[in-house]
C-alpha cells in the first residue's frame, strides 16, 4: 500500500513539473555596515532679556541623535522569491510570482510573508493581466530613474518624502517583524488588477492597475460604523506610459490612492500623483532626472462654509548620473522636495515658510562578479523651515515643548551584495 501510495505521489510531481515550462528559486542577499545621524537645533535666542536685568539662558542647544548598525538592502533589496511560467499553447502563458522580504542582518523576517510582491498572471500577444499585490506605477518612476534605486542611505527625497506623504489615516494593526502591507499604496498596492501592454510596440510600453478597498458596504448606511477610514480607504488606480528606444527612457505616471474617509462627515482623503521621469545613456556617463508632484486633498460632499482644509502639495526634482569605471559604478544623485500647504500669509508667525529639504548623494559599486558587488555611498539631507526627512535611522530628536527644529541628516553604507 505504501509502495502505491509512493507511485503515485511520484506520478503527481511528475505531471505537474511537465506541465510548468519553468519555475525559478531567486533572490538576493545584501548587509551592509550603516551610520546614521540627525541632528536637532533649538532655534530660540540664547538669552531672554528681562526688566529685572538678569539673564535667562532659554536657547538649549542642539541635539544629535546616531545609530551604527548592521542593516540590510543598502545597495539592493534583499529577497527570495519564486516565478514559474506555463505555457498554454496558442501564444498564451500563465505565470506566477512570489516574492518576500528577508532582513538577513538578524533573520527575524524571511518567506513568512510574499509582502514585495505576490501576482498571478495570463500574459499573450494582448498583453499581460496581473492580479495580486505589486508595484505600483507612480513608484516605478521613482526607482528606475533614481541612481541608487531607492535603496539605502542614498534614496531621493522624491520617495523618502512620497513615502511619509501618502501614508494611510488608519494603517493597519503592526505585524512587526513582518512586513505591514496596510500602511500605504506609495510604494506598493495590495488587491490590484493589472494590465501590461504586449512588448512589441516599438519601444512603447505602458501598465494600468486598479487596487480594491475591500470594505464592508451597507445596504442602508445608517447602520455604517462611525469609525475613521473604513469605507474607502485602500482604494488605488493609476497608470504608466513610457518609450524606451537604446540610450533613450523616459515615462509618465499618474496614481490616485485614498488614504482616508470620514463617512459621516462626508470627506474623502486622496493623494494624487503625477511624475515624469527620463534617462539617457551615452556610454560614458548616463543621466537620469525625474519631476514629481503630489497633492494630498480632501474631496467634500458638502463643501463646508469657510472653504474646508487647503489641499498640500508635494513637488520635487531629481538630477543623478553614473559613470562606469572598469568593473565599478560611480553614481551620484541631487534631489529636492518642496511642500506648499496653502495657507494664507500670516505676519505674526515668525517662521510662515513652507518646508523644503535637499539631498547629495554619492557612491560606488564594485563588482567582483554578475553576482557579487562590494559598494559604499554616503549622504547628507539638510532640512529647512521645519521639514525633517532623514537618510534613515533615529528621527530627530525634540521634547515636550517642541522647540527643537530638525536640521541635517548624514549616513553611510558600507556592503556588500549577492545575487542568485
């Protein structure tokens, strides 16, 4: 009996590898030794002046907050994945995609979850369809024109800034170690129909994804829940359309994610996206750039009498280059967000400016092999007028009274990469 049993388990594995064209074990593995530091000022004068003549020392100083650490994904994401494709016959193949997130410097997070992406797909001379939790198209424009790829201390602004900017009013409970997938659509969606344009278009390409909320309806809405964000946040669509032709890649992308509701009150919270990004190579030198601008705005059933909350607006640039040297990569990147929040000029505030930040960065990759990279990048954001974004690590630090204003943020990855 066990003998049979035995066969035909045999038999079953058999057909199913005969009938899969490929299935692929993948990943990457990246540590890197990182510092991190952020500094706080107290921007009050140092002596406060009184009738009685007796000085008064308010002004505290400034604060540094640092971290040295072993981390994780400082030149490229680490994961392990697996992708297999069926072909279907007739131009038609099925496919399938899953991959997850390993913080490898302490292991606490590995195949538990496929949170980098997990899609299933039909794919012909139509196209792609793609279902499940992927990247979504304003994101793509982000990394691919970015010279450190969004990784590491040396990620532009535009995504460290997009990344706070879209978060959701109510992100999901914490899953800590794991990933949390319910905190934002910024980077990825969860939920999502997708659709690829076939790539035999002369160099055109394009995608279109649209991600469910996946709330509870009611038949009658006043028995709906009076709880925040319950009925239309999570909701995604967006799109993408580029053309890359040799040296030459340039795309436009436009996403709206709804980050919030009130259904009583009638609100609806949106961060709408929309981002042109390009690169050209001319062998010696390649060029990236990319524009961005993201409007955080509260759509009103009823427009309240004083006009409502102003919309916030996000917009920032990106200039990068690499240069190949031998078996390395020199890549350097300047990038700046701007936020505007749209408040009427005010004379008795002291600091009415709206926030901005700037950002260098400058690295080099190694590469011992197809496989196996050594690099180093170092970075530096200097804050204005109340921004704080960092390269990564501790926040700045600030007390009760909330008198110290973020300032610099500097790091450095030292690492090493393999890919299988």
């Amino acid at each position: 009996m066990k003998k049979s049993l035995v066969a035909l388990a045999a038999l079953a594995v058999a057909g199913v590898a005969s009938a899969q064209s490929s299935v692929t074990l993948f990943g990457v593995v990246d540590a890197s030794i990182s510092g991190y530091s952020s500094t706080a000022r107290d921007e009050r004068a140092t002596v406060f002046p009184n009738a009685f003549g007796i000085p008064v020392y308010l002004n505290q100083g400034s604060v540094k907050t640092s971290r040295r650490e072993l981390a994780n994904s400082g030149y490229n994401s680490s994961r392990i994945g697996f992708r297999g494709t069926e072909d279907l016959g007739g131009g038609l193949a099925a496919s399938f995609w899953l991959e997850a997130p390993i913080s490898n410097d302490n292991g606490q997070e590995g195949i538990a979850t496929f949170a980098r992406r997990s899609t299933v797909s039909l794919s012909g001379g139509f196209g792609e369809i793609r279902l499940g939790r992927d990247y979504t198209p304003t994101f793509w424009n982000d990394t691919v024109f970015d010279p450190f790829g969004t990784n590491g201390v040396g990620t532009n602004l535009i995504s460290t800034a997009n990344g706070q900017f879209g978060a959701f009013g109510t992100p999901a409970a914490s899953t800590a170690p794991f990933t949390n997938v319910g905190s934002s659509n910024y980077v990825r969606a969860s939920n999502t129909i997708g659709y690829f344009l076939p790539p035999n278009l002369g160099g055109f390409y394009g995608q279109f994804q649209y991600g469910f909320a996946e709330k509870t309806k009611y038949s009658s809405g006043i028995f709906t829940p009076d709880v925040a964000n319950s009925q239309r946040q999570g909701r995604y669509i967006g799109g993408r359309f580029g053309y890359a032709n040799g040296p030459l890649d340039v795309a436009l992308a436009y996403g709206s994610s709804t980050v919030g509701d009130q259904y009583y009150a009638g609100t609806t919270t949106k961060v709408n996206t929309l981002n042109l990004g390009a690169s050209y190579d001319f062998g010696p030198v390649k060029l990236f750039g990319e524009l961005s601008k993201a409007k955080n705005k509260i759509d009103y059933e009823v427009t309240p009498f004083l006009g409502g909350r102003p919309d916030i607006d996000l917009t920032g640039y990106l200039l990068g280059v690499t240069v190949p040297v031998g078996a390395g990569l020199i890549r350097a990147s300047w990038s700046h967000v701007k936020y505007d929040t749209n408040q009427p000029y005010n004379p008795f505030v002291v600091n009415n400016a709206d926030p901005k930040a700037n950002k260098i960065a400058l690295g080099y990759v190694h590469n011992l092999s197809k496989r196996t990279a050594l690099y180093a990048t170092i970075a530096r954001v200097s804050n204005k007028n109340g921004a704080s974004l960092t390269v990564g690590g501790p926040a700045f630090y600030n007390n009760a009274a909330g008198v110290f204003t973020p300032k610099s943020s500097t790091g450095y990855d030292f690492g090493i990469r393999h890919a299988f």
